[in-house]
C-alpha cells in the first residue's frame, strides 16, 4: 500500500488523523508486524482523510484575507477595551455643579483651615481639663482644718534660727502641749500641769540647757499644732501627736513637712460614750436604731481622719480638742466620744461633769505611734 510508509501531505495544510476502529488515532502508518486483514479499512480511511484535506484547503489569496480581516476584528475589540478602562477610571457624575475656583490650590487652604481648627478644639479641651483639675484640687482643700484666710496666713512660714542658737540667748524651751489627763493636765491641788508629757518636756529641756534648764509649756490643739509649730511659738511639739507620712512630708494645714522622734508610745482609738451608740459605732453603723449616732470628733487628728472614712459627716461633730468633746457629751450634743483606753476611761469623763451611762468600746481602731515633733531642716536639735 502506497500509504503505509507515507501519510498524505499537501503544501499549506496540517494533515489531522481520524479515529481507528481499535479507538486510538489512526496515523496513516501501520507497522509492518501488524495482521494484513486491516489493510482494505485502511485504504477506506486514507481516502476519507484525502478528501477532509481538499475541502478544507484554502490558497495563499484566501488566507490573506482572513488574516486581514482578523486583524481588523481585534483592532476594533482594543478600542472598545480602552473605551471601557476610561470610563471606569473617571466615571462622570452627572448633576452635581463643578466650580471652576475649587483646585489643587483652594484643597491645600481648605486642610490648612481644617488643621488650624482642629489645633485651636484641642487647645480648648486642654484648657478646660486644666480648670477642672485646678478646681478639683481646690474644693479638695477646702477639707482642710484651716479656712481660707488661715490658709494664707500660713502659706510661707518665716525662716527661723536653729533651736540650740536661740536657746544660747534665749535660755528656755519651749514645749507645744494640750490638755490630757495623765500626760499633761492641772494639778487639782496646786494648778500646776503635770504628767508624763510635761515630763518629756523637763527632759528635752535639761538635755539642751543642762542642769540649770527652764522650760514653757505653750497651750496648743490639735487643730492649730502644726502652724504654731511652723510660725515658731514653741520649739518641740510634745502632745500625743501621732506620726505619718504626709506630717513627715507635706503637713496639710502649715504647708510643711516635720520631723519626729522615735515614738514614746503607741495608742488606739476607740468610741466611748452612750452604751448602745458606742455599740452602734464599734459595728460601724449609721442606719435603723443606730441612726441618732453623733460623733464628736477633734478636727486635725488622726482620729478625725480614721472618722470620716468610717461614717458620713452628717454623723460627725467636730470639736478642737478633747475638752470640748466632753462639753459636748455632757450638754448632749455628741453621744460618742473619740479618745485613747488610756485617756478616756469613765473616771476622767465624770470628773468634767458628766452624769449619764458611760461605755468604752472593745474595738481599737487605729495603731498610733506618738512622738515629739520638731521642724524641718535643724538636724541637730531634732
């Protein structure tokens, strides 16, 4: 067969197989070991391929003209692909009114305008939580066991010579007390103040002046100690003053820190007065049948301070030293009082004139070291 060793070509035509009988693709060459029973279906199937070449044959001219006209369909789809990115990019907008000042020029004024503004919102913000803060601080102040005008008068405190220097001339100390029985109170009999913080005072004396020492015991209270102590009206403060950090620091009322000895007692307030109120405050109650409750309290103590955190103000009276809670008691203004074990028992209270049931509380509510107090910045003396 002429067809075996040669498969039909014609110039300018691809030649593509047709399907066998077996189901593969018939190539237009059969191996020479293949059976010669196939050789009239292959003839039939040569001849079918021949003629699938001559109707699809086209000549050079015809080529050409497709080819033209190919070219001229896929110049025709690139213009309208451009067409179609255009319109994507830049879609118009229609009804809106474009004015012809707005520019790249009038966009910068209009973000520095908006930055001007956004500068001078934040400006305000800062200004007015600075108000706040200061106003805040303020009415905090206002707490304090001073008033305005004391306040000011306090608020520089005048530079004072070393203690040891103005003993040399001035030859007495000067001792900050108040009254406590026991501590420093009048002697019924002779109306001399004794007790064992007068004799501290006695002590502090002959260790700076010697055995020819002389002191003077100055009347203070609890609310006022601190100012006195900062103007220089007595030399060390010696009157159950309990020691913390913000005396040591920044003392509220003088505006000032202080320096303190090691303490020479350790004490513990608890509410003494009426029974069934003193019962009322050791459970830390202010409602029902403990409503009535009425705390006397001395303004600049720390006792004050454990107060207040403990029952509302409207609870608490405020007196300026233990003296006056007792009036108080006695004339039924406050049914519970403030005061150490020590410094309240009901044999004290009675001797000031009271005359109704008396109770102790069984609750110590603070742990206080007591020490004797002398200003900042003279080291030696302290």
């Amino acid at each position: 067969n002429e067809h075996e060793d040669n498969p039909p070509t014609q110039r300018g035509v691809t030649f593509v197989p047709g399907p066998d009988y077996r189901g593969g693709i018939h190539t237009g060459y059969h191996s020479p070991h293949e059976s010669g029973d196939d050789d009239d279906d292959n003839n039939d199937a040569d001849v079918e391929n021949q003629n699938l070449i001559e109707a699809y044959a086209v000549d050079d001219n015809e080529q050409a003209e497709i080819i033209d006209e190919l070219q001229e369909k896929l110049g025709s789809a690139k213009l309208e692909l451009e067409a179609a990115r255009s319109q994507l990019a830049a879609p118009a907008i229609e009804g809106v009114p474009v004015d012809d000042k707005i520019g790249p020029s009038n966009n910068k004024s209009n973000r520095n305008l908006l930055m001007i503004g956004f500068i001078l919102f934040l400006g305000t913000i800062g200004v007015a939580v600075g108000l706040s803060i200061s106003f805040s601080k303020r009415s905090d102040n206002d707490e304090v066991s001073v008033d305005a005008a004391d306040a000011d008068a306090v608020a520089v405190a005048p530079v004072l010579p070393p203690v040891l220097e103005a003993l040399q001339e001035r030859k007495v100390l000067r001792c900050g007390i108040y009254d406590r029985r026991g501590f420093s109170f009048p002697n019924d009999e002779t109306n001399e103040r004794e007790g064992f913080e007068v004799d501290l005072c006695k002590a502090v004396a002959a260790a700076a002046l010697g055995r020819s020492y002389t002191y003077e015991l100055v009347p203070t209270t609890g609310a006022n100690r601190f100012e006195k102590h900062a103007n220089g009206e007595f030399d060390v403060l010696i009157s159950g003053t309990t020691h913390t950090f913000d005396r040591d620091v920044h003392e509220s009322s003088s505006g000032m820190g202080f320096s303190f000895s090691s303490p020479y007692l350790y004490g513990g307030m608890t509410y003494n007065g009426v029974p069934e109120f003193v019962k009322c405050a050791d459970e830390l109650s202010a409602v029902g049948v403990c409503a009535g409750i009425l705390i006397c309290s001395i303004l600049g103590t720390t006792w004050y301070d454990t107060t207040k955190e403990l029952f509302p103000a409207s609870n608490i009276v405020l007196t300026k030293e233990q003296g006056e809670s007792f009036q108080n008691l006695i004339d039924g203004k406050c049914n519970v009082i403030q005061g150490e074990q020590y410094e309240a028992p009901e044999v004290v209270v009675r001797g000031f004139g009271y005359e109704g049931p008396y109770g102790q509380g069984k609750t110590s509510f603070t742990k206080d070291p007591l020490a004797m107090v002398t200003r900042d910045g003279d080291p030696e003396f302290a």
